[in-house]
C-alpha cells in the first residue's frame, strides 16, 4: 500500500499523507488537490474506493450494425469513450443475422432508461425504411442522433462523412494514374450512403473522362458490404475490362484484391483497388491498402456532443453535419496497364 500512495502521490504531485486523505474521505483537502489525487488513480489503473466513485449521469444507448466490419467497433469505441469521459455510461446493442432488430434494440434501450440513443448506419440510411419509427421515439421524449445516413422525413440531427467527396477523391488519383476503365464496387441500391457514392462516382467519370451517363452505369456493380461481395463485384468489373475498381468498403477491397489473384492478375500492377473506412490494421495488409479514411474520430465525438446537447435541452439544428473524408495512398494502386489506356472488355 506504502508502494501505492507513493505512486499516486509522485503522479499527482502531492505529498503521501495527502493521498492518505483523500482516499479515507478526510476533509481539509482542496477540491482541485483531491480531483488532481482521483485522476492520478485512474491514470495508474488503480480502482477509486466506492465512495469516491463518480456516479453516472445516465445511460446512452449505441445501436450498431454487426460487427464484423471493423469501422463499426472503431466508431463505437470513440462514441463510447466520448460518452466515458462526459460521465455517461454507453449501452452498446448490436444487430446480428437473426437476432434482434433495431425496434426491438430501441425498445429495449427505452425500457432501461436510457438518457439517449445513438444509431449507426441503422434502418434511417434505408431509403425503403418507414421513418415513423423515428418520430414515434421522439414523441416518447428520447433524444436521438443518427450517424452514417440521412432522411429529410426524420426531425433529427445527422451526422454523416462526404461520400461524393469520397469518391471524386478516389476517382481522381486512379485517373491521375491513368486508369479510364475504373469499376464501383457498392452495397444494396437502397441504402442512402450507396446512393451518394454513386452521384460522386458519376459526376467525376463524366467529368474527367467524358463518358455518358449509360457508360458509367456499366461501371457500377451492386453487391454485398462483405469480402465476398467485393470479390463477386471485382470479378464482374474485371470481366468487364475495368483496370482499377473502388469499392465501398475495406472489407469488399479485400475481397477485389481476392478476385484479382484467383485471376492469376496481381494488385496493382495489373488492377489497383481502393478501400474505403480505413479500418484499423487495414495499413498491414497484402498490399498496405490504399483507401478513403472516414473521419471516424471527428464523426463520434461530434454524434456524442450534439446528443448531449439534445439531452441538455438545448438542441442543435436538425440537419446533416458532415464530415470530409481523407484519400490515404499506399500500395494497392498504381500505373494502368499499358500506359493506362485500359483493357478491353473480355469477349
């Protein structure tokens, strides 16, 4: 224990017998002496005693995706150390393939108590959803903030990345490597973020390349957010002689660097792949992935701050905030073949 105080008195700069105080609840300690003492004890790793815990101010519900894709448990961990930090304590309900959907998570959060609910790439980016279920929460009086999505029929702040953006970025640095036949590899049409990816792809291939609308549609290939997904979308874009392809997301750029090698065809020399999210460990891979980094850490400490103003009562607009996103190069693109003219497409 004499180990122990001495730690924690060297990190907060106070003398043993200061620490003895604090820790026994004695009074004759200053307010900020004793904060300085408690933070040193977290810092350290050590417990607070009981009596000295912070209480929370309540609970705040994160509904999720699964979470298989990376960039969900990334989002959710900076929600939850934001919330952490505000003296919140998160609820994480995550959806899985059989199990409970977002209205039964919802309902179950409700139930609880929770002060607030923040949803993730939920049924608000579902273009065939009925939002309904959105104002129905609202006139239970549970303030809600919804991340990666948007609709104008739900009253309520968004927080979402710049997926046009996204993709005049990605766009931009295949055609500067002189790729013309360039492929998109996205999720279900439904889905709002899918949408906008596809308004970024087409205004820049129409624009830097000059191809027509029906064109650019040949380029687009719609499948499943998963590794098998993107290697199923690469493989129909190869066929189609793209030279590099864009997917929506990392987890389908692993499945496209995939496609490529059952193809005997290596990445990038003879196709160049662009992820998107910036997954963590993603910088490790076979090649390091070139990808567009979502601003994941601006994106959850922006969703937490505009719900704790909602909490507070004092409410930010109820509109889309959002976020531009980061091209991050390494070594998953490169030169089109043949001095970037691009294949032909295969009879």
């Amino acid at each position: 224990m004499t180990a122990r105080l001495a730690d924690i008195a060297t990190q907060a700069g106070v003398s043993e017998a200061t620490v003895s105080r604090v820790l026994n609840g004695k009074p004759g300690v200053a307010a900020a002496t004793r904060e300085s003492v408690l933070a040193a004890l977290d810092v350290l790793g050590y417990e607070r005693p009981v009596r000295l815990r912070r209480r929370s101010a309540g609970l705040v519900g994160l509904i999720t995706p699964e979470l298989e894709n990376p960039i969900f448990p990334a989002l959710a961990q900076v929600i939850g150390q934001a919330l952490t930090r505000q003296g919140y304590t998160p609820v994480l309900a995550t959806q899985t393939p059989g199990g409970s959907t977002e209205d039964e998570l919802t309902e179950m959060l409700v139930d609880r108590g929770v002060s607030g609910i923040i949803f993730v790439s939920g049924l608000h980016a579902d273009t065939s959803a009925d939002m309904q279920r959105y104002e129905q929460l609202r006139g239970q009086g549970v303030p809600f903030v919804l991340v990666n999505g948007f609709s104008a029929k739900v009253q309520a702040p968004f927080i979402s990345p710049d997926d046009r953006a996204a993709m005049r970025l990605a766009v931009t640095h295949l055609v500067a490597l002189g790729h013309t036949r360039i492929g998109l590899a996205v999720g279900p049409k439904r889905f709002v973020p899918v949408l906008r990816k596809i308004e970024g792809f087409h205004a820049t291939m129409r624009e830097q390349l000059g191809l027509s609308e029906e064109e650019i549609e040949e380029l687009v290939q719609h499948s499943l957010y998963t590794l098998e997904g993107g290697q199923a979308a690469a493989t129909a874009l190869m066929e189609r002689g793209c030279t590099a392809v864009v997917c929506a997301s990392d987890m389908m750029a692993l499945g496209a660097i995939r496609a490529a090698r059952r193809e005997s065809r290596e990445v990038p020399r003879d196709l160049s792949v662009v992820g998107y999210d910036d997954s963590p460990l993603i910088a490790f891979t076979d090649p390091p992935l070139t990808t567009i980094r979502q601003p994941v850490t601006a994106m959850g400490q922006a969703a937490v701050r505009t719900l704790l103003e909602e909490i507070g009562g004092t409410p930010a607009p109820h509109s889309e905030f959002v976020f531009m996103p980061e091209l991050v190069v390494r070594g998953s693109t490169a030169a089109g073949p043949a001095g970037g003219s691009g294949s032909a497409p295969r009879p």
